[in-house]
C-alpha cells in the first residue's frame, strides 16, 4: 500500500515535471506581438507608422504582407540585426524597426488594404500573425476649399481690374475733354494773333 502511494506520487512528480519544462520551452519559443492600433486612417501624401513591438526568445523574422481585394503582395521581409530586405516598390517608402514596427511614408490612394505582419522563430518553428487595416482618403475637403479661395481671389482680381479699366477709361475721357477744352482758346487766341 505504502509502496503504491509513493509510486503515484512519482508518476504525479514526473508529470508535474514534464508539464513544466513544457511549458517553458513553449515560452521560450513564444513569440508576443503588442501593437496598440490596429485600424488606421490617413491622407493622401501622409505617413503611417504601424507600430509593433515583437518580443521573442529568439532571432525572428519580421515580414510584411500588404493585401486588398484584388492583389497581395510582399512589402519587406527582415530580421533585426541580420539583414533588410524590402520589396523594390517600397523600398524608398518603407522604414524597417528592429522591434517590427514599420513606417509607410507618401501614402496614395491605392495603399488602402490590409497589413499583414508575420513573426516567425525558424529555430523553433512557430510563427504568428498580425493585421492591421488602413484607409487613405482622398483630400477633398482641402481641395475644395483650396478651391473656393482661389475663385475668390481670382473673382476679386477680376473685379479690381474692371474698375480700374472703367476709372482709367473716364479719367482719359476727361483728360480729352480738358484737353480740348484747353485747346480751343489757344487756337482762338494764336488765330486772333495771326489774324
Ligand atoms: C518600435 O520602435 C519604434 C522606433 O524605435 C518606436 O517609435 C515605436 O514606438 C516602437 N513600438 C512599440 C510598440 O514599442
Ligand atoms: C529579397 O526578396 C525578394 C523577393 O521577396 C527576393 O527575390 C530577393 O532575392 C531577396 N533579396 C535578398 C538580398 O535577400
């Protein structure tokens, strides 16, 4: 009986054991990814930073996948300290973080889609994914009022000139007049002289 009990708690130890360093090779290899913002909006010609931070017992690799309704396609695949390698596409607009983050600049229309960030350990062969969704809008609302400011000044340029042509015109008008006006006397005095 004695013996029994001591045998099943060893089986319990053993497994209490196992259970453990389990777990600690699972947390060794574990990759968390903390990303505050998963939904952002910008405009056309503005900078996106999706900021992550990957932490991981090991070297991972970093890489980025950009997705829309129509095409998916590489933007840049790193491993901190080891090497970059970003897409030709992106690579004058792309900024690689050594904790994952990645930083878009020049944002245009077509970049609206999804994000997809994929950490991989290789060594312990786990991976995890990340998506984030951003929408570029259109500066219209600027545009417009770009817009009416310009007709407006445009409009007042156009009426400033109108009155200054119809001021210059009944100046040069009465300039005539007066002309004459001075004129004739003249005349009629140097033909009286002549006369
Ligand atoms: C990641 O690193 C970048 C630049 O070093 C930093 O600006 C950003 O805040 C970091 N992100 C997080 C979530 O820590
Ligand atoms: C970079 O990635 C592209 C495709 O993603 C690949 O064709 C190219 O060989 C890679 N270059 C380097 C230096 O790893």
């Amino acid at each position: 009986m004695l013996m029994l009990y001591y045998r099943l708690w060893d089986v319990h130890d053993v497994a209490a054991l196992f259970c453990f360093l389990l777990y600690m090779c699972q947390r060794a290899g574990a990759i968390s990814i903390e990303s505050p913002d998963h939904s952002l909006t910008r405009s056309v010609q503005e900078d996106v930073f999706f900021s992550v931070d990957v932490a991981c017992n090991c070297t991972p690799t970093i890489q980025w996948t950009f997705m829309s309704s129509s095409v998916s396609r590489a933007i840049g695949i790193w491993r901190p300290g080891v090497f970059t390698n970003v897409t030709a596409d992106y690579s004058s607009r792309v900024e690689a973080h050594d904790n994952g983050s990645m930083g878009l600049s020049d944002l245009r229309l077509q970049d609206t889609g999804y994000y997809v960030l994929t950490v991989t350990d290789e060594l312990g062969g786990s991976s995890k994914d990340v998506g984030f969704v951003l929408k570029v809008n259109e500066v219209l609302y600027e545009d417009l009022q770009y817009l009416s400011v310009s007709a407006l000044a445009l409009a007042c340029l156009a009426g400033l000139l109108m009155l200054a042509m119809w001021l210059l015109n009944k100046a040069y008008g009465k300039i005539v007049a007066w002309r004459r006006r001075k004129e004739m006397p003249e005349n009629d005095t140097t033909e009286l002289q002549r006369l």
